[in-house]
C-alpha cells in the first residue's frame, strides 16, 4: 500500500484571520477521535487536493504535524467551496493501527463494456462499498471491470467483485454495482412515456 503523507501545522483555536489564511493556501483542519485531544491544524491546498485524490477517504494518510510527531488519519470529511469547488475545511479521523475502522471506498469503473458499443447505456447502482478492516488494509479505491457488461439485462454484483485480503464487506452481496438498460433512444422513449402518464393521470385527478 502507497504511504501517503502530509505536512500540517497547529493553529489556535479560535483562528484569527481564516479567510486570509485560505488565501494563502492555507486549508483549516480539525484532528480528532481515537479518544484523543482534537488537534486544530493548517494544510497546503495544493498539496491536501492532491492527498484527496490519490488517497481518497479510506486510505491512511500520516499527518506530519509540529514537532516530529506523526498522526495517522481517514480524511473524514471535506467542506468545499460552493463558488470554486475547492477544499475551506477538513476534518481528519485519527486511527488506532491496531484496531478496525468503519469505512467507504470508492469504486471505480475499468475496461470497456461491450455493451455501450452496442449503444447501451450502464446505470450505476452504488459507488462506494462499505466495510471494515484494520487501517492499514483499507485502499483508495476498487477496481470494477465492466468487460463483461454485453447487453440488457447483465449485471455486476458486489459478490462478483475482487475484494482485496483483510477488508470485509458491509454491503450486501447481491446488491448491484452496475447493471446495463436499453439503448439511449428507448430510455429517452420511457421517460416520455412516463411523464406523459404522470401528466394524463395528474389531469383526470384534477377533473
């Protein structure tokens, strides 16, 4: 597993001047859980997105803070900004090593689906899987090969997934990860359809 890592600094709480600390890159955070202290901290914006994405949110990241010490954390929840989309706040999990966590890992579609060739469209079901495991065994993301999606009907479940060694599934294992529907044309064809139905009904109700 990749060791991620990212420098903070403490801040006081209360902060002075958030708004011209985030100006200057400087991301606000909180540290907390595992029956600890919280920790107020600063991280770089670019280098906290750039976590994020490599590492997602069920990934141990070690939080390199003042003083040598290093704090491993989930990146538990980000605020973004509703204007540029990018992080003003996280907050970060602190893990015990030894123990297992609760989480959720993305998945992420790979390979071509024989299916969209055919002008079919896939319908994501779910786009996370929940699960337990001791931290260290928690990865960024798993693989969901669609290669084997050829016409209406076929399905991936969360059974037929490659789950890596020493993370347990929470989800349950018939549940549908991405399944394939008709041709762009009938689904558009059905959602007229339906809203027409919707709409007779919604007149004779109102007769």
């Amino acid at each position: 597993m990749a060791n991620f890592q990212l420098k903070a600094t403490v801040r006081p709480l209360p902060t002075p001047e958030l708004q011209s600390a985030r100006q200057e890159k400087n991301v606000p955070g909180i540290v907390y859980g595992a029956g600890k202290d919280q920790v107020a901290v600063f991280v770089n914006q670019n280098e906290a997105i750039k976590i994020l994405r490599d590492a997602g949110e069920s990934t141990v990241v070690d939080l390199m803070v003042e003083a040598g010490e290093t704090i491993p954390v989930l990146i538990h929840d980000v605020q973004l900004d509703p204007v540029t989309d990018t992080p003003i706040h996280f907050d970060f999990l602190r893990v015990d090593m030894k123990k297992v966590v609760h989480a959720h890992i993305e998945l992420r579609h790979v390979g071509e689906a024989p299916a969209i060739k055919a002008g079919h469209i896939l319908v994501n079901q779910i786009e996370e899987l929940e699960v337990e495991a001791l931290p260290m065994a928690l990865v960024s993301h798993i693989d969901v090969n669609v290669e084997s999606l050829k016409e209406v009907g076929d399905d991936i479940k969360v059974s037929d997934l490659a789950i890596p060694a020493g993370i347990k599934v929470l989800s349950e294992a018939d549940q549908v990860v991405v399944g394939v529907v008709g041709t762009r044309h009938e689904v558009v064809e059905e959602k007229v359809e339906t809203e027409t139905t919707a709409e007779v009904k919604e007149e004779k109700s109102a007769e």
